[in-house]
C-alpha cells in the first residue's frame, strides 16, 4: 500500500515537473549548493555533478539536472532539495502547478511585470547600481547567502558585481525581491527602488566635455555627483540645479563621455527630457552644475545627447507600462497580469479599417504637423516631406505611413484630441466596436432601420460606401432587404461605427440609444427611442383600418407632422409623391412604425389637431378598429353610397353637426365611413 502510494506521488511530481521544465529551466538557482544537496541525498551520482559543474550557463545547468531527475525517477527529491537551498518559492509553484494561491503570500516567483522591469533595464541597472551599502544589508536580511555573497565580491568590477546580482535577482522569490527594495532605499538609491517597484525607464544622456586635464575632471564630476545623488550630503547650489530639470536624476559614470542616467516613469518626462535636451536647456543647466563641482576648470559642455537606440528602448518601455496600467492593483498581489492588445497595435487595426475615413477626413493643416514635430513623433526631414504634398489626401496618406511605421499613430490621436478634429478620434474610438451590439440585436435593427430618407445618401457622402455599393443597396426591393444589404456592406468592411454615425445624422437617434444600452430602456432617453411592442402592436393590429381611416390628402395631417418634426422634408415629399390616398397613408404608416416613441406621440397630437380623435384614440389606448360592412339596396345605390360616405364624413371629422344624428352617434364609437364595394 506504501509503495502504491509512493509510486503515484511521483508519478504526479514527474507530470507536474514535465509541466513547469521551461519555467524551472529559467528561475531556478543550482549554482549554490543545488547540485551537491542532491548528491548528499544520493539523487545524483558524482560524475552526473561533476557534468553539471561543467556546463557554461545556468540555464544549461538546470536543463542536465532536470534530465538526470526524470532519468533515475526521484522527482520528489529534487522538491526536497529546493525547500532545503532557500528555493520554496519554486516548490510552490510546482506543486499548485503554476496556479497561483493566496495561502503562498510572497513565497512565489517574480511576476511577469517584475522579469519586464528588470529587462527593460538591466544594462542601466549595472551601471547605477551602488553595491558599498547594499550587499551588507541584503546578506543581513537574507536576501542572498554566504556563497551568493562571495561570488559576487569575487567578481572584478562594479559593473561584473551588478551584472552578477541582477542575475540572482530574476531567481528571487517575490519576498526577497520587495526587501530588496528596502534595502535599496535604505541605502539612499531611493530613484532606483521606484524603477523596481512601479517601472520606468533609465535614460542616459551622454555628456561631451571640454576643458583641460579632462580625464581628470570628469573623474572628479562622477566623485562629487555620486556624494550629492547618493549621500545626505548636500550641495545647495547643484540641487537647485539638478531641480531645475524636473526629473530624477539617479547615476553618473564615465564612458566614452559622461553618461548621466535619467529615471522617467511616464511618457510625459521622457517627452520633457526631450525637448530640455533639443532646446539646449540640459546641456546649459550641466555646464553649471560642472562648473559648480569642479570650480576654475572653465568646463564647456559641447553636447548633451541621447542615443537612438536608448531613444527607442525607452518609448518601448514607457508604452508598455502604459499599456499595462501599472496604476491598477493586480489581481493576487500582482501575480496575474491582464494582456491587453498594445495600443499601438489596435491603432494600427482602426487606421486600417478605416483609411479612406481618415484620409479623406482629417486635415493635416501647419498646427497639426508642428504638433507632431513638437511631440518627436516626426522628424524635421518628415515634416519638410509632408507639407511639400500638395494633395490633401496624399499628404494625409503619407502622414499615417510614417506614423505607422514608427509605432507613433497613438501620438497622432493625441495630437487630434487637442485640435479641432476631436470628431474624428470621437469616431475611431468610440464608433470602433459596434460588431457585438449589432449581432445581438441584428433582426431589430434590419425590421426597424430606414434607409431612404437620408442613411443611405450620408454613408456614401462618409466614404462609408462605394457608389457601387450604394447603387446595390438602392436595389433592395423592400425597406428589410435594403437594411440587409447595407449591414453585410459595412459588416464587410469593419465600418458598422460608421453606421452610427449614419443614424445619428439621419435622426434615428432612438436606434443609436438601443443599441448603446443593449436594448434596455432608460429615463434619460424620454422619448428617443424605438416603439415598444405595445405601439407596435397596435400598428400591426389596425394596420389595414389604419390606412383606410388615416386620410392624408385633405387635413392638412402633412403639415402639422411636419411642423412638429414628425416626418423631415424627403419624408413629406415621398408620401405626397403616391398617387392614391391608400398609398400615402401606407408611406406614413411605414415611417411611423420605424420611428422613435416621440414621433409616435407627436403623431396622435397631429391626428387631434386634424379632427381624427378617434384615430388618435387608436393609437392611443391600443384599441382595435372593427370595419363592420353594411349592404344598401334602393334606387340608384352608387349615387346614393357616395353621398352617405360624404355626410357621414362632415359629420365626423368637422364641427358640423346634426342634432339627431349626433344623438344616434353617441351610441356607437363610429370612427369613419368608406365606401368598398
């Protein structure tokens, strides 16, 4: 029973580790005493070691000693020796195979984030880094062990040291990794904890100078910037300065030049590094602050630089902190990470989708290509090229490529908001992701849409249609099949925003509404928005009566549906264009039934102001219209019929009134009389 047991234990350690071997391959820590636990316990034997000691990196070392684990079937051991060598943040990470529990608290492997900061920053890390103060707390706290210790100390130089400790750094539990955060800021590097902590970018700006004995001078720069950046001791004067640039200034060393590091932990300070370095305001703010280090050494700045490559790492960095909203609290103390699309990338999505919008739309004027240029989202040599298009389009054309191929349309967007073209970014931002709400409620919107009285003729002056496309869309036979083909059109090109635009420029604001809120009804709406199935209903129910009872030609009915914003021009002109009565009133039905609630209400206000109350009442309370046939025989019956109708109609419809008839009609709910056959 024993042995069952001990056999399905590491059958599971053997799946959980064949699961996590990339992982373990990359966090693990088998140059300090791994290997040689493992020999103690007899897991591995002594040439096995001796391979291991052997392999150059560590990612090498760690593949070998997880093939010789699965090859002599002790998977469990290998669980035993990482708890034994300071690793349980490993152990927990296999066991819960990779799913993080709050029971581990910090006991856990650096978070994605974590792995990205130190990524991004990692070569400005070993030069900054000021390890005098900070080994001997991180040895106290147990951040690192005796041999970690005497590896690093054994290392040559500053920077081999750093290099050495970034690299502990990455197998650390996230524990060790926020104490050694503290521990940085107890040894006054508080700049380079904040990188750690939230993110950010190190920046260095190299420094060209000139002045006699140079090496000598810029050895002693690096000296007296090192006591005023990480000592209390405190030059009045330089920090003036060093606040006169409104950044953080963290690190200084000697290179080909002085190299001064720059922490930025938004976007918005590397755009004022920029701008302080084009302007010459750092290299003239430097130039003092050497002089006032080092004085009569007549030191000039002759530049004050950053490199290309720099330049683009960092936008990379800050974009991606951006991205990831830093700000938010992650899930799980930060252990699991949300992968949003890099913005840029969506960007890219909508200008594809909508080019021809956007070219034939935006106006690339002087303000909006300055802007750009003032931003460092285009070059000077760029925006020569740019303004000397002459075409509208291609110069608009031209503008987006070369955003586009440098990662920089969210500058463009920006720049748009601040101008007068908000419309647009309110259009690709806003009018993007109409796919779902159009699925969902796709058989509403093709039953209840009209696309005669302005929609059409808008997309296409948008350029949300071809005239091709227009023309087939026109080819429609009835208003649904119209509304069908218009959907499948914009569906085709990723342009139902566009529709919506559309709408609301055709005073269909009540379909907009119920497609923003998902069909649920809100106060704030009132009166725009669609019929309800009450009203609808009531249409659909009296709809043949309706058509016969509604008589458009001879009230003025038009008129006052005009007036009170009923129906629009196009409307008026296309019922008065039917040739019969029978049609009109079926034109104003279709449209009624397509409206929004306050036309349907404005609609009974007009019937009561036309003498059609009982029309009106219809409407109203959701009554039905009963036609009830009478058969006349007597002579000249045609003759006879008409007149009846005629009178009857006097009598209904005007103040003109018969006293004995008015009483025989008060018996009845008598609507209207027509004659059929």
């Amino acid at each position: 029973m024993i042995e069952c047991l001990e056999t399905q234990r590491e059958t599971d350690y053997l799946l959980l580790l064949e699961s996590q071997r990339d992982k373990l391959i990359e966090t693990m820590e088998s140059e300090f005493g791994l290997p040689e636990k493992l020999l103690k316990m007899r897991t591995l034997s002594h040439r096995q070691v001796e391979k291991i000691r052997y392999a150059v990196t560590r990612e090498e070392k760690n593949e070998l000693i997880l093939d010789f684990i699965m090859e002599n079937g002790k998977h469990q051991d290998l669980i035993k020796a990482l708890s034994e060598s300071f690793q349980t943040h490993l152990v927990n990470y296999i066991n819960s195979n990779g799913v993080y529990r709050s029971e581990y608290g910090l006991d856990w492997p650096l978070s994605e984030r974590e792995h990205e900061i130190l990524n991004d920053n990692e070569e400005q890390l070993t030069d900054v880094l000021d390890t005098c103060e900070l080994f001997p707390k991180l040895y106290s706290k147990q951040v690192i062990n005796a041999k970690q210790r005497n590896f690093i100390h054994s290392r040559t130089s500053d920077q081999a040291q750093n290099e050495a400790l970034l690299g502990m750094i990455r197998r650390l539990s996230r524990a060790s990794y926020l104490t050694l955060i503290e521990c940085l800021k107890e040894s006054h590097q508080t700049h380079i904890a904040d990188i750690l902590e939230n993110g950010g970018a190190l920046v260095p700006v190299h420094a060209t100078l000139e002045c006699e004995n140079l090496d000598e001078v810029e050895t002693r720069i690096v000296n007296q910037m090192a006591d005023v950046l990480m000592t209390n001791a405190s030059i009045e004067q330089a920090d003036r300065l060093l606040a006169a640039l409104q950044l953080k200034v963290i690190g200084i060393r000697r290179g080909k030049s002085i190299v001064i590091y720059i922490s930025c932990n938004k976007e918005e300070e590397f755009v004022h590094l920029r701008k302080i370095i084009d302007n010459l305001e750092m290299r003239n703010i430097l130039e003092q602050l050497f002089n006032l280090l080092i004085p009569n050494a007549k030191i000039q700045v002759l530049s004050a630089i950053i490199l290309s490559r720099d330049i683009e790492k960092a936008k990379k960095t800050l974009k991606e902190i951006k991205r990831k909203n830093v700000n938010t609290k992650d899930k799980d103390q930060g252990l699991e990470y949300e992968e949003d699309k890099d913005p840029e990338e969506g960007w890219k999505m909508i200008f594809n989708r909508h080019h021809d919008f956007i070219i034939n739309r935006m106006s690339p004027d002087f303000n909006l290509i300055n802007k750009l240029y003032s931003n460092f989202a285009i070059t000077e040599e760029e925006k020569y090229k740019i303004n000397a298009e002459n075409d509208v389009q291609k110069r608009n054309g031209n503008l987006i490529k070369c955003l586009e191929r440098k990662l920089e349309l969210g500058k463009l967007i920006q720049v748009l908001r601040e101008s007068d073209q908000k419309h647009l970014v309110k259009y690709l931002v806003q009018y993007d992701s109409w796919n779902v709400p159009f699925d969902l409620h796709h058989d509403f919107i093709v039953d209840r849409m009209s696309p005669d009285f302005g929609l059409i003729d808008t997309l296409y002056s948008n350029y949300a249609i071809t005239e091709d496309e227009k023309e087939e869309i026109k080819g429609g036979k009835r208003v649904f099949q119209r509304n069908e083909i218009l959907i499948k059109c914009l569906e085709r090109k990723h342009d139902l925003g566009m529709l919506i635009e559309a709408l609301q420029e055709s005073d269909q604001n009540h379909l907009v509404n119920y497609l923003e809120n998902n069909g649920n009804y809100s106060e704030e709406f009132g009166g725009e928005w669609p019929l309800t199935e009450k009203e609808f209903s009531t249409i659909r129910i009296n709809y043949e009566s309706l058509i016969d009872l509604i008589d458009v030609s001879d009230l003025g009915l038009l008129d006052h549906l005009y007036s009170m914003r009923v129906i629009n021009k196009r409307q008026r002109q296309f019922i008065s264009s039917k040739s019969t009565s029978y049609e009109k009133s079926e034109a104003l039905l279709e449209i009624l039934r397509r409206g929004s609630l306050r036309s349907y209400w404005q609609t009974i206000r007009c019937l009561h102001q036309s003498n059609l109350s009982h029309v009106a009442e219809i409407l109203e309370t959701g009554g039905v219209a009963l036609p009830v046939h009478v058969s006349l025989e007597g002579e000249n019956s045609d003759e006879v019929e008409t007149q009846i109708v005629n009178k009857m109609a006097d009598l209904l419809k005007t103040d003109a009134s018969i006293y004995q008839s008015d009483r025989l009609l008060a018996q009845l709910k008598l609507i209207t009389a027509k004659r059929g056959n």
